[in-house]
C-alpha cells in the first residue's frame, strides 16, 4: 500500500512540532492542530476531525490515568510526611557524615537520588537545598559542586529512569506498544551508566575548588560571594541571575501549594524552593547576621515521636517494595505484569497516606486531611502531566491500536498505521545499524528536550521506537529507554536553563546559565556512553 494524503500531513504535524519544540514553544496547539487535520484528511470527513480531537486525548487518558494516579498518590503521601516534618528528618542524619567536600559531594548525590527515585527530584530539591546544601557548602564543597551533584543525582539520573513511579516508562512503553517493566528495566541501567559517567566527569572538574572544612565558607555562600567557576556575563544577560530566581521562591514558600515537581513532562510550575539555611551565629566576630529569623516554636513531644517513626516507616516500606520487585524478576517470588507494579506504588502510597494522616491528626480529623492531601496530589497530577495528553494523543493516532477508537473506525475493520508505514516506505533511506539508529533517537529525545519539558516528547521517542525497532532487529523498549534518556536529561532539568534547573540554581545561589554550561559535557558524555551500552548489549 503506498503512502497516502493523511500520511504526508501527519508526516508534516511531526515535523512542526519537533520545529516548535527546538523553537522553545509549547506543542499543546500544533498537536490539536495536527491532530484535526490528519483525522479530517483521513476520513474525508471534517466533523470526524473534530471529534477526533476530543477522542485522541480522551484515548490518552484513558491508557495513562494509572500514571495520573501514582502522582496523585506519592505527593498526598509526601504532603502528609511534611505536614509532621518527617521529611526532613529523612535527611537530617546524613549532615553528620558530611566531614569534607568529598563526602558531602558523595552524599548530596546519593541522597538526592535516593529521595527523587521515590518522590521526584523537584519536591526533593528545596529539602535538600534547606538541609543538606549549608552543610555541603561548610565541609568545602563549592556551591557549583552541590548544584551540579543534585541537578546530575535527581533531575537527571532518578527522573530518567524513574524506576519506582513508572511514569516516564509507562509514557515511552505505551507509545511503543512494549511492557513498561521491560522499559524501565532498560532505563535504570542507562541512567546508572549516563550518571556514574557524569558524575565521576563532574568529581574532575571540581578538583581544583574544593576547600577545607570551615565556617567562612557557609559566611561566604551565604553573603553572595561567587567561587570559582565564575558566571559567564554575555550568558548572563539571557537569563535571570539565580538570586533572582531564588527570591521570588522564598517569598512564595509560606503560601499553602500542593506538593509537586516540574518534571518537564507536565508544564506545571516549579513548586517554591526553601530557604537557604540561616547562620546561627554570627561568625565569631560579634556581628549580628541581617534578617534574623525568629525561631520556630518547638513541635510537642507526641509530633517528634510520630515524625521519627514515620521518618523510618515509609523508607523502609518504599525498600522492601523494591526488593520485592526484584525478587519477582528473577523468580523468587510471583513477577509483577502489565500494570501491576505500578498499582503496587500507588496503593502502598495511598496505605501509608492513611496511615500517617490517620497517626498524625486522630480519627475523626484525618477524615478530612487524607481528602485534602489526595485531593492536591491530584491537582498537581493534572497540572503536571495534562498537557501530555493532547500531544500524546497526536502519536498514537499514528498508531493502529490507537488509531480505530480515535476515528471511530468499526469493529473489525483494521486501522491505518500511518507512523508504520511512513517508516516502512523510507526503509531503504534508514540505516540497518542499530547504533545510528540508537544514536538518531537519542538526538530526537534531546531536540524535544529542549522545550524544558521532560515527559512531552516520550511520546513521540516511544512511537519512533515502536516503528523503527524492528527494521533493526532490536528491542522497542530499549529504544525507546534511549529516547527517554535524551528526552529527560535534556529538558527534566539538567541541560536547559528554562527547565527546573531553576529550582536547583536557586537553592544553591549559582546562576542557572552556567550551571546548565558546566553539566553540558559530564552529562552529553554519559548519554554517548549508555547509548553505546544501549546499542551493544541490549
């Protein structure tokens, strides 16, 4: 069967909107817009055009709502943990283990890993930036070091792969008709290798700036004092200087905001940051620091005793999920299919929601709290990830097993795969190497990246993956985890400065230009060394 009209015009809506993604743009209108013309040209009908704008985000919905539900769920539970400050007391162990600028640079790593792995990077961020960045800053490690390690650790090793919540998996698995368990399986060792590799890269670059552990150093950070590497000023002029960017947060950090995360995939708004810690003293000269806080009041003996249980509870439960997920792998126990570990997430999420709400407020009150904290995260969950569902939408008309309940097309009639075919007639133009190949989506990943959102081009990576796999004899869910690495690292925060790398540049005081320039290298580097792992082992 040759290439027809609708063929050409969805080929076409592809296209601009890669075009408005690299012109820094949102997609959401060139993917309705495409997405009634292809319809239309389809079906020779406009009304089908229409209808099929409603039916491609509806088709959306309605194979992604589990994601929607897992955030949901994960951020009521971790609005509960903040509500009684366990949370903090998740992280406040570790300061103690922060004796100089190595270790504090091994341990803002492993901790913002840690904790974004279970509730994203964002959330995770002003945490860390409030209780572990003074003390990283006053063991010696240089405030670019701690921005680099938490932009390397979260925004782009734990959110790529997003091994615990699926939801960048379940994106790319759905986009490429594949299992989102054997995507993510894929994805966690291609973020292990990206952000090893960057991170060891990263460790050589900050040799020369660490210094001894001393209490000028936190004096400095804390005064403004720029360390070395110093801020580009021709970059600077095209982007707010992160004091500036930091202010703004830390006035909107007493507002009541349901918890939540610029992932990139969603759109929705960075959640405000922390302050930066105040001194305590006034650095054995006399002074008085400016703007001295008044302390908080002290929380009553039955808050401390249920923040410290909760504070080991919920990690440890989160732990024996994951080692269960493992066992079922490799045979131990029954195996998690389909969407069963992500119902696993999230209704130990909602469990443990109840638990600490129920613990926490009484009976009769966490009736209403577990409401309200479910009912933010399911706010959050739309402003985050509903932009999604429209461009979503646009790809898997692309799709024949999405393609017949957008159009409407009857039962038992087979529905046009217009992305197959259009990668079926340009066979002989696509190189059978499974490397270029790799290499091409990677690129394709980073390009929809650059819009400073993580998640919205998944869809488009995964559809390419599906269509392109087996004219290369590999696994769709391999490329599409390599699709999904040049998307996230890209636009979830690491390599573009309009992302929620704000959010880290804010909480750590360095401008967010430069800190997008250092991670350019460690991180492109990482991304070629797990494309060639991609390419050769999988």
């Amino acid at each position: 069967m040759g290439l027809t009209a609708a063929h050409w015009v969805y080929l076409a809506g592809v296209v601009v909107i890669i075009g408005v993604t690299i012109a820094r743009r949102n997609v959401l209108v060139p993917a309705l817009a495409a997405t009634f013309v292809t319809a239309w040209v389809m079906t020779g009908n406009p009304v089908t055009g229409i209808q099929a704008v409603f039916n491609a985000s509806l088709t959306a919905a309605s194979e992604l709502f589990n994601i929607f539900l897992i955030i949901a769920m994960v951020t009521a539970l971790l609005g509960a943990l903040r509500a009684m400050k366990a949370d903090q007391r998740m992280v406040t162990p570790f300061q103690k283990v922060m004796r100089g600028g190595w270790s504090a640079y091994v341990v803002l790593a492993v901790v913002t890993y840690g904790i974004s792995l279970f509730f994203w990077p964002t959330p995770a961020v002003p945490l860390i930036g409030a209780l572990l960045v003074p003390a990283a800053i006053r063991a010696g490690l240089p405030a670019m070091g701690a921005a680099m390690a938490i932009a390397v650790a979260g925004q782009g090793m734990a959110l790529s792969s997003d091994y615990v919540m699926q939801v960048a998996p379940g994106l790319s698995a759905v986009a490429a008709g594949t299992e989102t368990s054997a995507v993510a399986d894929v994805a966690l060792v291609l973020s292990l290798v990206t952000g090893v590799a960057a991170l060891a890269i990263t460790g050589v670059m900050l040799r020369r700036h660490m210094r001894r552990p001393a209490e000028s150093n936190l004096e400095e950070w804390e005064a403004g004092v720029v360390a070395e590497p110093r801020p580009a000023r021709r970059m600077l002029r095209k982007a707010k200087p992160a004091a500036a960017v930091a202010e703004p947060l830390r006035v909107q950090v007493e507002e009541k905001v349901p918890v939540g995360a610029t992932v990139g995939g969603g759109g929705g708004t960075p959640p405000p940051a922390a302050p930066p810690a105040q001194r305590t003293g006034g650095g054995g000269d006399g002074t008085v620091p400016d703007q001295e806080p008044a302390p908080e009041p002290a929380d009553d003996p039955r808050t401390v005793r249920l923040s410290k249980l909760f504070a080991a509870v919920v990690p440890i439960a989160f732990l024996l999920m994951m080692v269960y997920m493992v066992l079922g792998k490799v045979g131990v126990v029954p195996a998690l299919e389909g969407g069963s570990a992500a119902a696993l997430v999230g209704g130990l999420a909602a469990i443990l929601v109840v638990f600490v709400v129920a613990a926490f407020d009484g009976p009769k009150k966490a009736l209403q709290t577990t409401g309200e904290h479910v009912t933010d995260g399911l706010v959050f969950a739309f402003r985050a990830m509903g932009v999604v569902l429209p461009i979503a939408g646009f790809f898997f008309l692309g799709n024949a097993d999405f393609a017949g309940k957008i159009i409407g097309v009857p039962e038992g009639q087979e529905a046009p795969a217009l992305l197959v075919d259009l990668v079926t007639a340009a066979e002989r133009f696509i190189p059978g190497n499974p490397l270029v190949v790799c290499f091409g989506i990677l690129i394709i990943g980073m390009m929809c990246g650059l819009e400073g959102s993580g998640f919205s081009g998944l869809p488009l990576t995964g559809s390419l993956a599906g269509a392109l796999a087996p004219n290369v004899g590999m696994d769709p869910a391999t490329l599409a985890a390599v699709g999904q690495m040049g998307s996230v690292w890209t636009g979830g925060g690491v390599l573009v400065a309009w992302s929620s790398l704000l959010v880290v540049a804010g909480v750590t005081r360095v401008p967010v230009v430069d800190l997008a320039r250092k991670c350019f290298l460690p991180v492109v580097a990482g991304l070629v060394l797990s494309t060639l792992v991609a390419a050769t082992f999988f």
